[in-house]
C-alpha cells in the first residue's frame, strides 16, 4: 500500500510542475477543510474547499445536522 501512495504522489508532483513550468497556471495547494481529513489538493478553482465530494458532503451534512439541533457543528 505505501508503495501506491509514492505513485500518486509522485503523479501528483509531475502534475504540479507541469502546471507550473508549462502552462504557466497559478497553482494553490491547500489543505482540505474537512474536520478530521489530513488530505491536500489542487485548488482547481477558487470557492474549492475540500479535497473530495465526499468530504464536502459530510461537512455540509454536519453544518445541516447542527442547525436542526440549534448547535454549532
């Protein structure tokens, strides 16, 4: 398994310079927002706060959770 993470993470670096060197884009990369998700990703575009749907979908459904309890998530 370590083995495929340093695959995607070299895949992940290849796209960054090429970003960088040879489209001459702009790149954030930024930590996702996620509570408890350790993830970093490429911001394609500004309003991206989450590494996956699936982290912005749980969060969401935190933050709806919450306001029908009248909590803070």
């Amino acid at each position: 398994m370590a083995h495929a993470h340093a695959r995607l993470t070299f895949h992940g670096r290849c796209l960054l310079v090429r970003r960088v060197v040879f489209d001459r884009r702009p790149v954030a990369h930024v930590e996702c927002a996620a509570h408890g998700c350790e993830r970093f990703f490429l911001r394609s575009h500004g309003a991206r706060r989450w590494c996956t749907t699936r982290c912005g979908n749980r969060v969401r459904a935190a933050r709806a959770y919450a306001a029908r309890r009248g909590t803070s998530p």
